[in-house]
C-alpha cells in the first residue's frame, strides 16, 4: 500500500498543492490527470522525495517515509522509481547504455541491495535493446532511451514506479508501447504503477483507477471503467470531451494494437 | 576522457593558438639547456650590442638579456599555470560545495565572492600583494585568492541548471555518492572548467607582469614584468636602439603568450 496523506506544497503564495491524500494499493495501476500547473509532477515530486511537502506523509507498506530522499534510507529510495518526463535530459548522453546501467547496479551494492543485472532488465524490457548495450545513449531515439530508462527503474526491484508524463516526448507509436511495457511490468512483478498522463488516447485500457487534479486539490477519484460514467466534477467532464477513447473511438483498437506488439516482437 | 570538445574540429586559429602555446612550453621546459649564461651572472661588459655572443645584448649592469628572457619564460609561464589551475580549481570546488551542500553554505560562499567582486580584482591583487611579503609565493597566492570569484559566479550557475536535470535528480534519489553525482556532471561543466582555466592562466600572466612592473613582488625573482622594469628603468631607453633589443622582445613574447591564450578560448566557441 502506497499512500500519500494530506500533502500541502506552496510556492510562496502560489498553492501547487493543496490538502492531497491519495491510497494505492499493491499492484495497482491510477492515472494522474489534470491541466498543465495543476501540481500533478508536484505531487509526484514530493511521493519520489525529490521535493519535500510543507505538511502531510507519505506512507508506503506502514512505514512513514521522510520528506527528502536525503534523509529516507537507500531501501526507501529504490522502492520508488520516477521515470521523467524527458527522456533525452535522463540520461547522460556520452555513456553507453551500459555505463548508465551499472551506476544503478553500483550503488544498489554499496548499499548491499539486491540488483537485477544490467543485461537482464534491459531484455526485460526488450530484447532488441540488447545490441545497443555498448552504444553511447546519444545514438538511441526517445522511445529507446524512455526503455533504457525502464529497465534502470526496474533494477532495484522497486515496490514503486511513478511515471511522470513519460510519453509526452514521444511520438504515439513509442508511448504506446512505453504504457504497454508499464503495464506489462506492473502486472508481472505486482508494482503499484503511478503515472500522471496528459493524453489518455495514448494509453491503454488496462488502467485501474483514475485521480483528477484541478488547481492544486484533488477533485475527483474513481475506478477508470466508470470514470465516464460517474464523473461529477466541471474540470472531468470537459477532460473527458476532450478525449476520443471515452467516445468509444480507441486507435489502435485493442485487436490492432495486440497486433501492433506482436509484430514488434518479431522485428 | 570523452567530453564535449575533444570531438569537434578544431579551427585554424585554434591549431595556430596551441603551436604557439607548445613552443612556449618547451621553451619553458627547456629553459636552462637554452639559456647560455645563468641569470645570476653579471660579468659580461654592460650595455653590449646584439652579437654571436650576446643574441640580445647586456643590460646596463651586465646580465645577459637573451638569458633573463628565457628564465622568463619559466618563471612567467609556470608561475601563470599554477596560478590559472589553482584559481579555476578553487572557483570550481567552491561552486560544487555551494550546490551540492545546500542552501547556507551556498549563501555563505556566495556572498563572500561578491564582496570580492565588488572591488576591481587588480585593485584588491595589488593591494594584497604590497602588504605581503615580497615573495613569489606571496605574489602567487594574491593572485588565486582574489580571482576564483569570477569563476566560481559562472561555474556556480552551469552547476545549479546541471544539479536539476534528470540525470542527476536521479542520482541524487538514488542517493549516489559524491564521485558518482560527479561522473554526470563532468561532461556538462569540464568545457567551461576548461575556458576558465585558459582565461585565468592569462589573466595571471596579466596580474604578475603588472605587479612586477610597478615593482611589487619577488624584487629577486626574474620575471618578464622584472625585466620591462629594468629596460623602462634605464633613462636612455629610447635614446639609442637599445629599446630595439632591451624592451621589444620582452613585450613581443607578453603580448603573443596573452593573445594566443585569449584566442584559443575565442576559437573554441
């Protein structure tokens, strides 16, 4: 169970986040959604220990974890993996994908943490990935290195994985196959997955729970199935207006895209 | 070590500015092979005239000035190295200090540079330096001490925008170490680590020659700003062609070591 209690983070006197709990259970996937500056990176910022909250907690499994990551144990640090937004900023450039592999393997070991090995989570991931493990990162494309990123995040054996607005670098053919590859993770390994997500015809279909945030507070949070259904709040109706999927017009539909993965695997 | 510049071309004034900079070195290097007479020695006649001898004549009290020239190269160039390394080593370390620490050491730090910016470097270099001991040491450390601001100001700046990227957000999450927050930032900074040290080496160079000019420093040290001390210092300087050999070539290699430097910086960007 990963949760976040009443988180408040304020700008000066600009509210980004204001008063946010939000429970997942393990091995659930929510999607985070809301306008641009509605503090959804924030929230998912403070939950990584990359920022710190003015007030509230994030509990994961029982244990309230401390506000920065400078302070939480490495074991609470590595249970939860961001994946950024810019894949092209993530990495170093001028390290083979190997390099920037090892340094999570590295560090997992000094802190005597068990680590998946470097070949094996980029197979994981994908398996034409292999051949590039040599290669410096600046010669792989957005999609390859969102992967390589992945992979990186799955190493630790994490019990968490935020995705922050991970495709919107991407064109739809890549983030779609980054979401299925979430997915695919969040089911095999039984991770709790959250992802703030801008454009929900990106995604897929499998998402469990759906959360809206609109200036700041959560307004909104339901089972993704109903969500069209149900949904109350101004802000979430005209969201979902703004979506084809939840007109029934899915592209790829789900037959098509099934297909659309078979055939990468055999490229 | 793979970095940013090392796979550009480099231009033609660049590959002319490290000719130039190459011939300084190991003039440097092999100063006291090429020197014929030691510094030291004053028994040659006084004021002799460029000969097979004397390349560049004698000064009015008999020192060979071929040789004082060559002890220059040494002396400045060595003196200017160490003084560029050490002042872009300071401004650099500090700035890593001010990010990686956290807010009070990066405020204590900062504002410490600003007071040092805020008055005019060769000011605050020349006044150090009058009330130290007249020594190279001295002269040296003067030199470091009040111009690591500059660099640590823009070092500091790179660092904070390199500090918030995602790569390094990532090793700082996982709670990496020191050396390996490092590793990522190196190919980002050492560029302009690399700039910095050109720049400072030639600013060093600057600072001595003029403190040595308006005789501050090492009286014992035979420095190239020693030297147009001593040629400015004879009354008959221009009276005769004595300039011709006594001042120009002293002035000629200042001028074209600063330049070739400041060049080699301009042709990197």
């Amino acid at each position: 169970m990963f949760s976040l209690q009443n988180i408040r983070k304020h700008y000066g006197a600009f509210p980004a986040v204001t008063d946010v709990s939000l429970e997942i259970k393990n091995g659930e996937s929510l999607v985070l959604a809301g306008e641009s500056g509605s503090g959804k990176t924030t929230l998912c910022r403070i939950a990584a220990g990359m920022e710190k909250a003015d007030t509230g907690q994030v509990i994961l499994d029982g244990n309230i974890l401390a506000p920065s990551c400078r302070k939480r144990s490495f074991s609470d640090c590595a249970a939860i993996q961001y994946i950024f937004q810019d894949p092209y900023h993530a990495l170093e450039s001028g390290f083979t994908v190997r390099k920037t592999l090892e340094e999570c393997t590295r560090i997992c070991k000094r802190h005597q943490r068990e680590v998946m090995a470097a070949e094996d989570a980029l197979a994981y991931v994908d398996r034409r990935l292999l051949e590039y493990l040599d290669r410096p990162v600046r010669e792989l494309s957005g999609g390859q290195r969102q992967k390589v990123c992945i992979a990186r995040a799955l190493m630790p054996n994490p019990k968490v994985i935020i995705a922050d607005e991970s495709t919107s670098m991407l064109d739809k053919k890549s983030g779609m196959e980054v979401f299925d590859l979430l997915h695919r993770i969040k089911e095999e390994k039984n991770l709790i997955l959250l992802a703030v997500l801008h454009d929900v015809d990106f995604s897929c279909t499998k998402w469990e729970r759906i959360a809206i945030m609109y200036q700041g507070c959560l307004v909104e949070q339901a089972a993704f199935a109903d969500f069209k259904t149900y949904a109350k709040h101004e802000y979430s109706r005209a969201w979902i207006a703004a979506y084809d999927y939840f007109h029934g017009n899915l592209h790829p539909s789900p037959a098509e895209r099934a297909a659309m993965n078979e055939r990468n695997a055999d490229i | 070590m793979k970095n940013g510049t090392s796979g550009k071309r480099m231009s033609f004034r660049q590959k002319t500015c490290i000719m130039v900079l190459s011939i300084y070195f190991f003039i440097a290097a092999f100063a006291p092979l090429i020197m014929p007479y030691e510094v030291t020695d004053f028994s040659h006649p006084s004021l002799a005239e460029p000969c097979r001898q004397y390349l560049l004549g004698t000064d009015e009290m008999g020192h060979d000035i071929f040789s004082l020239l060559i002890y220059g190269f040494r002396l400045t160039v060595c003196m200017a190295l160490a003084a560029g390394f050490f002042s872009t080593l300071t401004g650099t370390v500090l700035a890593f200090c001010a990010c990686y620490l956290g807010k009070a050491a990066d405020h204590v730090i900062t504002m410490t540079a600003d007071l040092f910016i805020i008055v005019p470097e060769m000011v605050i270099v020349m006044f150090a330096a009058v009330f130290a001991e007249p020594t190279m040491i001295n002269t040296e450390l003067a030199i470091i001490l009040f111009s690591w601001p500059r660099v640590y100001k823009i070092i500091r700046g790179k660092l904070k925008d390199c500090m918030n990227s995602s790569k390094v957000q990532y090793t700082m999450m996982m709670k990496g170490s020191i050396a390996d927050v490092l590793q990522k930032l190196m190919p980002d900074i050492m560029p302009s680590v690399q700039t910095y040290f050109i720049l400072q080496t030639n600013k060093a160079v600057t600072y001595e020659t003029t403190l040595s000019f308006f005789g501050i420093g090492d009286p014992l040290a035979k420095t190239w700003g020693k030297l147009i001390r001593a040629a400015m210092d004879y009354e008959n300087l221009y009276y005769d062609r004595v300039f011709l050999w006594y001042f120009i070539p002293v002035i000629l290699v200042v001028v074209v070591f600063v330049v070739s430097l400041a060049l080699l910086v301009h042709g990197g960007e």
